[in-house]
C-alpha cells in the first residue's frame, strides 16, 4: 500500500526534502523581509510590523548616507575586483608558464591566505595599519618613506581596506584561472605557434579569449563576495572613519541592529538583492552570448 | 568460558539512570543542599536557577566569585553569561524580540538602551522589588537612580557610576613648568606646548571614533556652554557654543593628538597614553585602572587625575550612571530575581565590589565608608567627588541614541579631519532635529 504510494509519487517524494529546505531557509526569509521593507518596523520608534506602502524606499531616496553607501560599495568592488582579476590571471599564467620544481609548494602556499578566517586576517591587518605601533609603518619610516595613516584616514581607508581583500581573495582568482588553463585543447596554441606568432600574440589572441568564459565566472563569483564584503570592513573600520567606509552591508547591519529600524533595514537589503541578482543575470547572459 | 562484564556496560547503566533521574521531575525543594544549614522556610527560592546576562566589566569579574556566598545563602543557582557590550546589546535585543528569552536578570547600559526597552516593555519596574526598608533604596545616590529611571519606571539598579575626568603626566608639566590645566584655554595651551611630534609625544588624546567620541566630548559641549537639545526639543549642535566646543576638541585632536586618532575608542587611546605617548587625556574615571595600575600602564606613577577643566560655563562634566542591573520582565524566576539584584546591591556587596574590587558604584553610605574608597587613588577620589554635580546625561536622551551619536560624532569626525565643520554641524543639526521629531 505504502509502497505502491510512494513508487506512484517517487517525483514529488524524492525532491520533497530539498524542496521544504529551500522554502524554508531561502524563500521564506526572502518574501518576510520583502514584507519587512514595505512596514514601519522600528524599535526605537516604537512601530509594529505594519504595512506603510513604499514610504521605506522613497525614505531611501533622499538618504545621503545610503548614497554615500553605494559609492563606497560601488567603489570598493570595483577597486578590489579589477585588481584581483589582473593580478590573479597574472599569477596563473606565471604558475602555468612553465614546469618547475617546487611548482605545487608553490601553489600551496599562495593559496594559504585563502584558508584563513577573515576576522582573524581583519584583526591581523588591523594591528598591522596602525598608524603609530603597526609593522607596516615602522618599516615604511625606517626606510624613510612617508607614513600614511591608512584605514585611519578618509581618503586611505577604501584603498587600505581593498589591500586586504587582495591579498586574501586573488589566489581564489589564480585557482579558477589554471584549473582553465589546463582544461585548455592544445592544438590553437601548436598552431599558433607554427604559425610565428610572439608569447603576446599567442596571449592576447589565443589564451586569454579562449580563458574569457572561466575569467568572467571567477568575476562573478568576487563580484558577488566583493560587495556583499562584511567581516574584513565591520572587523577594521566598522564603516568608519565617520562613514567613508560604510558600504551597503555595513549600513544595513547598523540600522538593524543597532538603530532596530527592521523595516528601513529590510528596504536595504531588498535593493542589494535587486542590485547582486541584476548585475549576475547581466553577467550570465552575457556569458552564454559569448559562448555562441 | 569466564565472561567478564565489560566496564561500558557499567557506564551506560549509570548513565541510563542518570537520564532518567533527569527526566523525572523533582520538587525544587528536594535539590537544595540537604545539609540542614538552614530550614527550608530560609530559602524559599532554593533550586532556583537564574540566568544573568552582562558584559565583559570589572563588575563582573568583581561579582563573580561572591556569587557562592549568594548561592550557599539562598540556594539559588546563579549562571553569569558575559559578552563584549556591543555583542550583549545583541543578544538581548535579539531574545527580547523574539519573545522566549529565558533571561532573569541582565546589565543595562540605562542611557544607551534604558529608553528603547523600556518603550517596549521588556524591563520590569524593580520599586516594589527594592520597597524593603532594610535594602535602603535612599542610600542609593538621586542622580544614578535618575539616570536609570525612565518615564516613571526604576528599570535598573545603578551598579557602576562614571564621571569624565582629566588624566595627566606629572613629569611632562613639570618639566615644561606648567601647572595642572584648570581650564580648557590652559588645557589647549599646556597639549600644544607638551606636542613634539618628532619624538612621538603628544599633547592630548582622546576618543576619535564616530560613535564612541560623543560620550566624551559631552563635557567639552556643556563646558562651552552647550547641549545636545535645547528645553522645546529643538537641537543645538550648531549653536556658537556648540560650533566652539567641536572646533575645541577637532583642533586639539588634529593638531597635538597622535595619528589615526579617527578610529581609536578609549582602549586605543588609553593605550597611547599608558605607553607615554600622550601627556593629557580626557576619559572615563572608570578606566583609570588602564592608567594608574602598574602592570597596565608604563606612566602608573607618573599619572595624575584632575577634575574636568572649565570653559566659558564652567566646569560642566557627565556623572551618570554607566551600568545597571535590571530583570526582564517576563522572566519565570521574579522573585527570586529579586532576591539576586538586592544582594547583588546592597551595602554590604557594594562595600566589597566598591572597596576591594574598585568598581565606582552608586551607594553613598559606602563612599563615606574609608574602606569604600580605600581602593582609589587619592586624587581620583578627590576628582570625582569634586565631579558630583555633572549631569546626569553623557549623551542626547532619545530613544535612538546610537543614531543620534552617529549624527553627531559624524561632524566632530569631519572636524577633527580638518573639513568644513560648520557645514557639517548644520548637516548634523538638520538630521538630528528630524530625529527628536520623529520621537515627539
């Protein structure tokens, strides 16, 4: 009986527990802060969880700080990831170059700062830029070089903060790019060859538009851990000094849990949802028209 | 063959007993010590488990190892959970929201948070609870009840008071002949001529930090002759005075103060300080111990304390209280709760956490006391009696007081930056009068 009910609804059984996962932790959440960011809900204000129409978003509107929050998330992603990128296909293309030895210590090794917990790399590198007691400008005054003040200025703090996300994020870059460079047909680069083509020609003109589909996943994929950055800014700045370092996320989390405004939060986070998924939908279809 | 019982067998059937006796439910009275110290009409509480949630403080680690003598008296369980400030503000926040905390008792910060929990009702007024005439609630100082007394409702009982005061090397203003500054004028002319910027001294250091700076800098505004808002609600942070007061502090931090000063919060600028590379410092009383405790400080005996300088209106400090103890109102245990926050408050534990483990706290009878006050330095003391009329706020009073320091530590940042303050502090203005509406 039970048997003949389940062979009959194995396709909706079998799924089934996927499925309730799914709705529950993905779009269940989803839907209640879209709910969220069209009510009041607010601690300080003492509101209830009630419906104000749009009133969150046209707020957003004339917010400067969230605006002030788009650009630092807009200028932060762009700085981290063009610089990522270029480095991170450089490196991959030196690993690749030639065999050597050592060539996989190597690789292990640049692949190190992957592995470590980016509050414990934010606290590392916090203790590092301090202006006064850190490594970075004891050893930049020894050598008689101006000691700039780095997350603790401004104008510095984007760029600094950038410098870390490098330096922890560009062998995740390196890795996509050689496992493509390996998965690579040998016969367009023979050919190349033969034919008298430079190292720069065969590069600009065989590898790296041959290597363009894996270079714009592993775009995408820091695209997205770029401006969703969280630890490493929360952990060394807080979005500070003043606000020239509160992205998006940053802001978020402050008018949640520190201001309890929930609604105005949610508000928030529904943009960054709109404006990830939009520039990934972008990025997957331009990828399957470069494919054909 | 001889089949030895092996010894896991054993385990699990204590174990399986064990669980079982757990499962089974036991009459609270039948868990207190069955010693016979006391009758059980003594402890009417016992078995009793309260779950007390409070932050990484000197109080708690002064508490902490009396709580087996509360335990033993009344055989009441105590659980002590601490966090950092800003992850204990979460945490309540979060179980409070949700509805099924099983908090009893907790530390409130009553000028950051009192307001909002109290709007939502997750503070249980403790004046019936501290009523008993034995507790002598009177004894308690008005203004640290003031400050944790929200629209009528005793939310907390204050166990830690603070005050700001000036902390200064001894050896640099004699050095440079110069006598303690009594005034912010002497204050900024004795942080200019203590500046050698080549040596890495610095004249002053301070709060820089966006948020963090505002409880500080409270005193350089009311000492200029400014507040946060004015009697009709109407906010003043670009009033003249006001304008004077951030241009004060901004200028004395961008031009005597040491690098990076923008992110430090007091355990950086204490550090600059206890490393002897500042010569004046304006903070908490609280924290002298980072300052004048030899082990954490290379300048220990080098450091003197002062009573705020005064500007054009005098010398006007904060003195407030910084933490309480307060019980969640919809806590299972009330009484017993109780029970827990009028020891945990009373003269004779205040008289130890006060007197031997040096957390200021808020009974007078225990500042009269020598042993109450054997624990400070004599110029601490001294200072900080002087500090007793301060007012009772170190921050705007609103509901959304961390935005409200936003607000205004944004502009004191974009000074202290060397930007256009007076447009900031009229940009600040607007937005924290749209908050003080927001909230009428």
């Amino acid at each position: 009986m039970i048997t003949r009910f389940i062979d009959r609804h194995q396709r909706w059984l079998f799924p089934a527990p996927a499925v309730i996962f799914v709705v529950l932790m993905m779009v269940f959440p989803l839907g209640y802060t879209l709910w969220n960011s069209f009510s009041g809900w607010s601690l300080t204000a003492g509101r209830p969880n009630t419906f104000i129409g749009p009133q969150n978003y046209i707020a957003l509107m004339t917010d400067g700080r969230f605006w002030n929050a788009v650009w630092n998330t807009l200028y932060f992603t762009a700085l981290a990831m063009s610089v990522e990128l270029v480095l991170g296909v450089a490196i991959a293309l030196l690993l690749d170059a030639k065999d050597y030895r050592g060539k996989r210590v190597v690789t292990s090794i640049l692949l190190l700062p992957m592995m470590a917990t980016p509050v414990a790399v934010a606290m590392v590198w916090l203790l590092m830029f301090e202006p006064t007691a850190g490594v970075i400008n004891f050893v930049l005054g020894e050598v008689g070089l101006p000691k700039p003040l780095w997350i603790a200025g401004s104008n510095s703090v984007i760029p600094s903060l950038v410098l870390v996300d490098v330096w922890e994020w560009t062998p995740l870059i390196t890795l996509i790019v050689l496992a493509g460079l390996a998965g690579l047909p040998s016969e367009p680069f023979e050919a190349a060859r033969v034919d008298g083509a430079s190292y720069w020609q065969i590069l600009g003109r065989v590898t790296l538009p041959m290597l363009l589909p894996t270079i714009s996943v592993a775009g995408l994929l820091r695209f997205i851990d770029c401006i969703k950055t969280f630890d490493i800014i929360y952990g060394m700045t807080g979005g500070g000094p003043g606000f020239s370092s509160e992205t998006l996320n940053i802001y978020t989390y402050n008018q949640a849990f520190y201001y309890f405004n929930f609604g105005y939060a949610s508000a928030l986070l529904v943009i960054f949802f709109t404006i990830v998924t939009g520039i990934s939908l972008l990025v997957t279809y331009s990828r399957r028209r470069l494919e054909v | 063959m001889h089949v030895k019982k092996p010894w896991y067998v054993l385990v699990t059937v204590v174990m399986l007993v064990a669980m079982l006796a757990g499962c089974t439910p036991v009459a609270p009275a039948a868990q207190a010590p069955a010693g016979g110290e006391a009758a059980a009409g003594d402890m009417p509480y016992a078995g009793t488990t309260l779950r007390l949630v409070g932050a990484n403080h000197p109080w708690q680690v002064a508490i902490t190892p009396l709580l087996a003598e509360f335990e033993a008296a009344t055989g009441i369980k105590v659980n002590f959970e601490a966090y950092g400030e800003d992850q204990l503000n979460q945490r309540l926040t979060t179980e409070f929201t949700a509805g099924s905390s099983d908090i009893d008792v907790f530390m409130q910060r009553p000028l950051q948070e009192a307001r909002v929990m109290q709007m939502n009702g997750w503070y249980e007024d403790l004046a019936a609870c501290v009523s008993d005439p034995d507790y002598d609630f009177e004894d308690l100082a008005d203004g640290a009840v003031g400050t944790t007394t929200v629209n009528g409702v005793l939310t907390g009982i204050p166990i830690v008071t603070e005050q700001e005061v000036l902390y200064y090397r001894k050896d640099l203003l004699e050095a440079a002949g110069l006598s303690v500054p009594t005034t912010l004028d002497e204050l900024k002319a004795a942080a200019e001529a203590l500046t050698d910027k080549d040596n890495e001294m610095y004249g002053f250091v301070a709060r820089g930090q966006r948020s963090p700076l505002v409880t500080q800098f409270s005193s350089f505004l009311y000492s200029m002759g400014g507040d946060w808002f004015d009697e009709n609600r109407q906010a003043t942070i670009n009033t003249p005075e006001a304008l004077a007061a951030i241009d004060l502090y901004a200028t004395m931090l961008r031009e005597y103060g040491p690098p990076g000063v923008l992110n430090m919060s007091w355990p950086q600028a204490v550090a600059i300080f206890a490393q002897g590379n500042a010569a004046l410092y304006t903070d908490a009383s609280s924290i002298y111990a980072n300052v004048l405790d030899p082990e954490l400080s290379t300048v220990a005996d080098k450091t003197g304390v002062a009573v705020f300088p005064a500007g054009p209106a005098g010398s006007i400090m904060y003195n407030v209280t910084s933490w309480g103890l307060a019980m969640y109102s919809g806590s299972q245990n009330k009484d017993a709760a109780c029970e827990f926050i009028k020891w945990a408050t009373s003269k004779e534990i205040v008289l130890k956490t006060q007197g031997e483990g040096a957390v200021p706290g808020a009974r007078e009878s225990v500042w009269a006391d020598p042993a109450g006050a054997a624990a400070f330095p004599a110029d601490w003391v001294e200072a900080v009696a002087a500090s007793a009329n301060g007012r009772g706020y170190d921050r705007p009073l609103v509901t959304a007081v961390t935005e409200a320091r936003d607000i205004i530590g944004g502009a004191v940042n974009v000074a202290i930056e060397g930007g256009d303050f007076t447009a900031a502090a009229n940009e600040a203005n607007a937005q924290f009068q749209a908050l003080l509406d927001s909230e009428q």
